[in-house]
C-alpha cells in the first residue's frame, strides 16, 4: 500500500509541474520567435556569467526533457546560438539524455514494474530481444528522428533495457541531430520556421544513419562466427 502511495504522490507531482507549465503559457519563452527576440539578451548575459548560464541552461533542459514538455527543438537551437556549436552540442547532448532518462524512470517507476509483472510472460521474446539488441535499436530509433523522442522514452521505459544502456544509447544516437539542431542555431537569424532545416534529403541522411547501428550489431556477430574454430 505504500508503494501505491508512492506512485500516487509522484503522480500528482509530475502532473502540477506539467499543468502548471501550460496554464501559465510557459511555452512561449519556447518558441523560435521568442528565441530570436532574446537572442542579443542572452549572449550577452552569457558574456558576463558563462559558468551560470551553461548550468541554467542545463538545468531547463533536463526538467523539460524529463517532464516531456514541448520545446527541446528550441533549447537545441538555444545551445548553439548562445553557446556554439562544440560547446551546444556537448550541453544539449547531455542534458537531452539525462532528461530522457528521467523520463525513461518515471515511465518504469509508474507503470513499467506492474506491466512487467502482469505480462511478463507474454513479453519474454520482446523482453529477451531487447536485451539483446536494446541499445543498438535505441539508437536506430533516436538516429531516425522520426519517432517523437519523448514517446521513445516512454515506451522503453515498459522494456527491460537497463538505465546505463538506455542513457549511452541515447547520448551516442542523439548525437548527429542534437549536433545539426546546434548547428543551425547558429544561423538563427536566418531561419523563420522549423521547416526551413528540414528537407527530403537531410530526412533520408538520419534514416541512412539510423541503420548503422543494426548493421554493425550484424557484422560483429559475423565476425565473432568466423572466429570460431571449425570442428574437425
């Protein structure tokens, strides 16, 4: 009983932070609009406290990460403009996956343990593939960028998949698009929509890259197999 309690609790915190970022319109200090508006205002309080605003900075990023709130295109777009590219990069990157951890814990936390539980059985062979192949189809999916990530952490967080599987292969498949959203954000003038960095091209380049990580999954058991000795 006093676990459901537990559940219960952390239910009615998660659910006050996230109403309270809706009801009070949060989500406009989210917006591309509202990120080129304040660009000049946050270069330059970044000029006078870097140490500050990169922890700040880090600290939004992984609350609205691990609450699932709209807006992490925007704080990616953020971390390039203010901070370049290198340095965007690295802070998203990290921040982004701590986030989709915390995510990915609460979804386990809530009801990944009971779904485990109740139909376990049935989910042996899902269970048993993604023990097996969890972190390289994690990363697959976070490669194709088509799936929204935080629907991914969701699910994964029904799965067996352990946290330092799920945090690395995050952090390692998230990378190539957390770098090109940086990227972009430091021509952030010249962007007007979100749809001005998305082509036919750059969606079939992730889902080119979305199956490296199979096929070199593929080709390292290949390996291993001929480095059997053959019987005699």
């Amino acid at each position: 009983m006093r676990l459901n309690w537990q559940k219960l609790l952390s239910v009615i915190v998660l659910a006050s932070l996230i109403g309270t970022f809706f009801c009070l319109g949060l989500g406009r200090y989210f917006t591309l609009d509202q990120l080129q508006q304040s660009k000049h205002q946050l270069l330059a309080y970044y000029s006078e406290h870097q140490l500050l605003t990169m922890l700040v900075y880090c600290l939004v990023y992984i609350l609205a990460a691990s609450l699932s709130l709209p807006g992490a295109l925007s704080l990616t777009f953020a971390a390039g403009a203010i901070f370049g590219p290198w340095w965007g990069t690295l802070l998203a990157s990290i921040s982004s996956a701590i986030g989709a951890t915390g995510a990915f814990l609460s979804a386990r936390y809530m009801v990944g343990n009971s779904i485990q539980k109740r139909f376990g059985a049935r989910l042996e062979i899902v269970n048993r593939g993604i023990r097996e192949e969890g972190g390289f189809y994690l990363m697959s999916l976070r490669l194709f960028a088509v799936f929204p990530y935080f629907m991914i952490n969701l699910v994964m967080g029904l799965t067996p998949i352990s946290v330092r599987t799920f945090f690395f292969a995050t952090l390692v498949g998230m990378l190539p698009v957390v770098f090109l959203y940086s990227y972009t954000g430091t021509q952030l003038s010249q962007i007007q929509t979100f749809r001005d960095i998305i082509s036919t091209r750059l969606i079939l380049s992730f889902m080119a890259m979305a199956l490296l990580p199979i096929l070199a999954k593929k080709l390292i058991q290949w390996w291993k197999k001929r480095q059997v000795p053959k019987e005699k």
